[in-house]
C-alpha cells in the first residue's frame, strides 16, 4: 500500500477553511502493511477502507492502483454502511501491484 496517507487535507469550498479527511482499516492487508497480500492471475482484489470528514458534505472515494508494468488506473469506491466503501481490481499479471 505505498503512499497510503490516513489524514488528507484538501480546499474546502469557503476561504480560508479546510476540510479533513481520515481514511482508516484498510484491507486487505497483512501485518499492517509489513507483507504484500497474495493473489493469482484472473483474481480480483476486494479492497475496503473507512472513509470520512469532518461536517456534512458528501464524500467520493478512488482506489487508485497499478500493475508492476503500467501507470495508476483508479477504479470509483462504493459506499457500505458506516463510512464503509469498496472497490476492486483484477490481477491481470504476476508481480508486485500496488493500491
């Protein structure tokens, strides 16, 4: 999960104000990130996090993604219940993917 950030500041539409963000339990994820999750070719990756800010404003979430040979692809998140949201990928070849 490389530069997976748990605090995101970002504009807020008034001046001068910002709006946080937390993105908290992540998964899938092995020793808290320490070892890379498995999967095989023709698998997709279930990726799930809690995701929320401060006030009432909606909230959109992206997984972003990539293979070992290509640029990050991003996939829309989908809301769960509780500040849940999911998206997944499909494992298109070996290596190290990152997300």
């Amino acid at each position: 999960m490389e530069g997976l950030k748990t605090r995101e500041e970002a504009p807020r539409s008034t001046a001068g104000s910002t709006l946080r963000v937390e993105i908290e339990s992540v998964t899938p994820i092995v020793d808290g990130g320490r070892f890379p999750i498995k999967r095989t070719r023709g698998d997709s990756v279930v990726v799930e996090a809690d995701a929320f800010s401060d006030g009432h404003d909606s909230l959109a979430c992206i997984l972003r993604f990539r293979s070992p040979t290509s640029d990050w692809s991003e996939a829309a998140m989908q809301p769960l219940p509780n500040d849940r949201w999911r998206a997944e990928f499909m494992v298109t070849e070996t290596g190290r993917w990152r997300y």
